[in-house]
C-alpha cells in the first residue's frame, strides 16, 4: 500500500543517507509526504529525528567523513542554524531538524500547526502516518 509514494521519497534521497536516517529511527513529515501524494513538486525533505542522539550520530557521520568536503553521499552541508542541518544533494534538499526531537508522528504533528500537511513516514518501517 502507497507504495508509489513511498518509492518518490526513496527517489528523493541517496540510499546511504536514506538507510542512515532510518537506522537511527528518522521520519519525514510535512510538505514532502503531502506533495507525494498530490502529486506536485517536493520543495525539500524536512527530517525528524527520535533523539538528541539519533541526531548527533547522524552529524558525527556526516562531519566524520572528512575535513574538507562535509558531505555524506551525494549530499553536501549547505547552510548550518540553531534549528536544522541543510543538505543538497543532486535529487533534493534535505533538512535535518535537530532542535526538538518527537518520538512519534503525533508529536510532530501536536508542535507544530499543521493543518495541510499532517502526513509523515517512518523511514525505518517504510509506513506512513
């Protein structure tokens, strides 16, 4: 089921960064899983992260790979804030929001107000939400 969809996000990110989210538990959520299934353009992948450490692993792997190109994959660091991690690969950009963590999709959906775009993938599980 929404299998179609799920393979467009998958298209969206490389699959070594894709299987890194996953294995620390990542879900996508937003305007990303709601334009998969209108069927209109992705503007970016917003990725939420289970943990404080979920995220610092994900940092520490992308930073540790060297100290002149930060990149993971066909991903690069573009733009660092308070609030998020940018990557932009050749398919999309990718932000890592890394200010609050949600252990769930109903967290993420009670922080914020969404009222559009209440759709979100557990990227480990491949479900939606």
């Amino acid at each position: 089921m929404f299998e179609q969809e799920l393979n467009q996000l998958k298209k969206l990110i490389s699959s070594e960064l894709w299987e890194l989210l996953a294995d620390q538990g990542c879900m996508i959520a937003g305007g990303a899983v709601t334009s998969v299934f209108t069927n209109k353009p992705v503007n970016d992948i917003d990725v939420y992260f289970p943990s404080q450490e979920a995220f610092t692993k994900v940092v520490a792997e992308i930073y540790g790979r060297s100290d002149f190109d930060i990149s993971f994959g066909d991903a690069h660091v573009l733009h660092v804030t308070k609030k998020a991690l940018l990557l932009r690969s050749e398919q999309q950009d990718v932000q890592l929001i890394g200010y609050q963590f949600y252990k769930n999709a109903t967290e993420i959906f009670d922080a914020f107000d969404f009222s559009i775009n209440m759709a979100a993938l557990y990227m480990k599980t491949e479900e939606f939400s």
